[in-house]
C-alpha cells in the first residue's frame, strides 16, 4: 500500500515537469546556453596545441599525393625515404650504447693507475649496475665509488712509456 502511493504520486509529480525533448529551435537555444558558460573556455586548443595541429597539417601536406605540376607522389617518396634516413641515422649516432664504465675501468685507467685496478673495476661495477638497473643504488655503493674517486684523486699516475719517434 505504501509502495502504491509513492509510485503514484512520483508519477503525479512527473507529469508536472515539463518534457525534456525540446523541438529543434529551443534545442539550439539551449545549447548556446549551455556552451556559452565560462567554464567551457578551458577546451579551447593552446598555443602548443595550435603549434603542433600546423607542424602535424604540414606534415601531412607534403605527403600529398594531389600536388599540383604531378610532383605530388615523387616528391612524397622521397620524403619518406628521408625521415628514414634521418632516423637511420639518429640511431647510428645515439642509438648505440656507449662504452661501458666497466670497459673503461679496465682499459684506460687500469693503465694509468694498475695499482688501484682491482678498486677501479669494483667500483665501475657498482656503478655500471646502478646505471643499468641490475641493482639499486644505495649508500654503500655511493661510499666505495667516492672511496676509489678520492683515491684516483690522490693516486700518480703510472709513467708513460716514451713514444719513439
């Protein structure tokens, strides 16, 4: 019996509000309304974001096959086959790890300084694990590569071979 009345006056109370399915005119009313509030401003495209469409536009623009004077596919080919040279090339210059710090230890300074070798490749070891997350970083760590850093610091280095003539 309760639950009879509340549906019924909760239907009572739906009939007094008015439809929410406005014709075409006062749906567009409505909507400038809305989109005309303030806080739709933030939506708007940034600087960056404006930058970047007009890089991204033409970009797109040179690999337009449609370019007047029937260069259009020509001139797309060869662009591709530029943005892969480039990136060949990138990766040529910084794609390829560099000497490790443990090659290092064991080929220049372990020559100049053969007595601190042993130390050197330790702490290049360390270093070359932390670097490489083989194992994290820790105080310890900091201490035995300082150590040999003080040490090298402090050390002569070994005398140089005279080189002939």
């Amino acid at each position: 019996m309760v639950l009879t009345s509340a549906l019924g006056a909760l239907a009572r109370a739906a009939d007094a509000v008015p439809p929410l399915t406005p014709d075409g005119d006062e749906a567009r009313r409505w909507a400038e309304d809305e989109l005309s509030d303030p806080s739709y401003d933030i939506a708007e495209p940034t600087p960056f974001d404006r930058i970047a469409r007009a890089i991204g536009d033409f970009i797109a623009s040179l690999f337009n096959p449609d370019l007047s004077g029937g260069w259009g596919s020509t001139f797309a080919l060869v662009a591709g086959i530029v943005v892969v040279l480039i990136i060949a090339a990138a990766f040529l210059i910084w794609g390829v790890p560099r000497v490790s710090r443990r090659a290092a230890a064991r080929s220049s300074a372990a020559r100049v300084f053969p007595t601190l070798e042993d130390r050197l490749e330790e702490a290049a070891t360390a270093f070359d694990d932390v670097r490489y997350l083989r194992r994290p970083g820790t105080a310890e760590l900091y201490r035995l590569v300082a150590a040999v850093d003080d040490a090298v610091a402090s050390a002569q280095p070994a005398a140089r071979e005279a080189v002939p003539a």
